[in-house]
C-alpha cells in the first residue's frame, strides 16, 4: 500500500467524451505528478504542482487538464482525447519537489483507452 | 541515442540465481533512482543513490559516477521479484528524472 490511490483504474472512453482521473495521497506530502506511461516507452512527466501551483507543463496537449484543489487531491481532465492518448496514467507525490533528494510514492495508475 | 540505457531489456531466471541489470547514461547526474514496477501497473521506488552502494534486503544497488554507470543486483531470486525495473537518473542542472525503458524480469519456480 503506497498512500497514493487512483481512480478509476480502469477507463475506456470515446474521442468526444469528457472523463477525469483522480489521484489521492494519504501522506501529507506538498508536490504531486502526473506521468504518462505508453507501451514500450519510458514514462514521461506531464506536470508537476507544488504547494497546490503548477511547477512544470511538460509542453502537454491542451486536451489533458490538470487541476490540483489542495496539497492531496490531483486531477486529470480529460476531453477529445487521441487513440494515440491511450497509455498508463500515473499519479506520484513527494514531501519536497527535489527529486535529487526525495523519494516520489506512485498511484496505482489509470489504464486508459480511448477508442 | 537515448540518455539513459538499461541492459538487458528482457531476462529471465530460474529461482536461487543471481540477478544483475545494468543502467548507463550520458549525462551528468546528480542521484539515480532504481524502481520497481509490477504487472498491474503500481511502481516501488527501491533505491536512490548517489554514490557508492546501498543494500536492502536481497536488493543491492551501486553507482559509479566516472564510468556513469549503475547496477542493481537481485541475490537469491524469487518469482515474486518479477517486475520492470526501471533505472531512473537525476539530470544534474535540471533535478528532473530521465527513465529509461525497464528491465523485465521474471523468475520462474
């Protein structure tokens, strides 16, 4: 059990189709992650908040929407999505944003296809 | 060429052997991670290094920062290790982790 859960686990959605993915994290930790991991590729980090604000957009397709309300809570948005966005979503947090000196905990992940 | 190369890609074990995966990169780190990601999808991170060798339970990892490589070494392996493992340096300007593609292991009895 790693403190950070994530739903749904599962999701299949249609190109028009809105949906969001929800991460939640149990360890009082200030950053979170959202990380993209597509078959056969190494994972890619897609934002990063700090202290409930935006750190990093890793040149994200406006089509995916974060939104982080509190230091615990972080969401996906997700609208006309691609084929090509099917992929493992995954959600991280640490207690400070440096990674050179901080382990991240992972979600489970969001195995999403879009149809 | 990617930054971060891991070998092999692919491995498989009988249970008991010794298991060695490797990590190379190209550019100048700060720290390394080592982590584990299982079939469901969840990912462990196992070790962060910065210089030398570190040991946790059957897990042992090292790092040589002049050669820029590492090694995680796996005694006595059990199914349950199966897994990716994914080495996962720390760009030394950026503090950003750089992945690379995994290492799939399976064990079988």
């Amino acid at each position: 059990e790693t403190g950070v859960t994530q739903t749904p686990r599962h999701l299949v959605m249609g190109m028009t189709n809105k949906k969001s993915l929800k991460c939640e994290q149990h360890l009082g930790h200030n950053a979170m992650y959202w990380y993209k991991q597509s078959a056969k590729k190494p994972l890619e980090l897609m934002f990063v908040y700090n202290f409930k604000e935006q750190t990093e957009n890793n040149s994200v397709p406006s089509r995916f929407s974060p939104e982080c309300p509190n230091s615990s809570h972080l969401f996906l948005h997700l609208h006309t999505l691609q084929p090509e966005d099917s992929a493992l979503y995954l959600c991280a947090s640490s207690q400070v944003i440096r990674v050179s000196t901080d382990t991240q905990y992972f979600g489970p992940g969001t195995r999403l296809t879009v149809l | 060429k990617n930054e971060v190369e891991q070998s092999p890609q692919n491995l498989t074990a009988q249970e008991g052997e010794f298991i060695t995966i490797n990590c190379s990169y190209s550019v100048g780190i700060s720290a390394l991670h080592w982590l584990q990601q299982h079939p469901g999808g969840g990912i462990v991170s196992l070790f962060m290094l910065s210089s030398g060798k570190k040991k946790h339970g059957r897990l042992i990892a090292t790092i040589n920062i002049q050669e820029k490589h590492s090694s995680l070494h796996i005694t006595a392996s059990h199914p349950r290790d199966s897994a990716v493992y994914i080495c996962a340096p720390v760009g030394g300007n950026t503090d950003k982790l750089i992945f690379g593609t995994g290492t799939r292991l399976q064990v079988f009895p």
